[in-house]
C-alpha cells in the first residue's frame, strides 16, 4: 500500500519567480520545467494528498503528518 503525495508550488508564476531567482538554468531549461509542472499540476487528482510548498518547514511537517496519519490507519 502507498500513499502518494503531491508537493506542488503556490503557483506557477511563483515556481518561475523562483527559478530564475536562482540564476543556475539557462531559459529554455526553465521554460522546459515550468511546461512540465503545468502538465503535473493538471495530474495532481492521481495523488491521494497534495501539498502547497509555501514554506519548506511548513510543507514537511504537513507530509510527515499525513504518512503519520496513514500509518497510524
């Protein structure tokens, strides 16, 4: 049994304001990343949970609530 979790971006336009705050991919990579991420944002109702990344501390202490939840099941 699993328990499939989708960690997505508050948004799109955030995931890209990230990425290219971080100046280490050229253009076309980044282009490349966010067109994949619409595409798994589009499939996240696969998934069991989803998860906003607003704040990694935050965010791993949602996850880790969950997989504590379900193995409490």
């Amino acid at each position: 049994d699993s328990t499939l979790v989708f960690i997505m971006p508050r948004s799109l336009e955030e995931l890209s304001r990230r990425l290219h705050g971080r100046g280490t991919e050229p253009e076309d990579v980044i282009q490349k990343r966010l067109a994949r991420a619409q595409e798994e944002i589009e499939r996240k109702a696969q998934y069991d949970f989803s998860v906003v990344n607003d704040d990694v501390d935050r965010c791993a202490e949602k996850v880790y609530s969950i997989l504590r939840k379900r193995l409490e099941e």
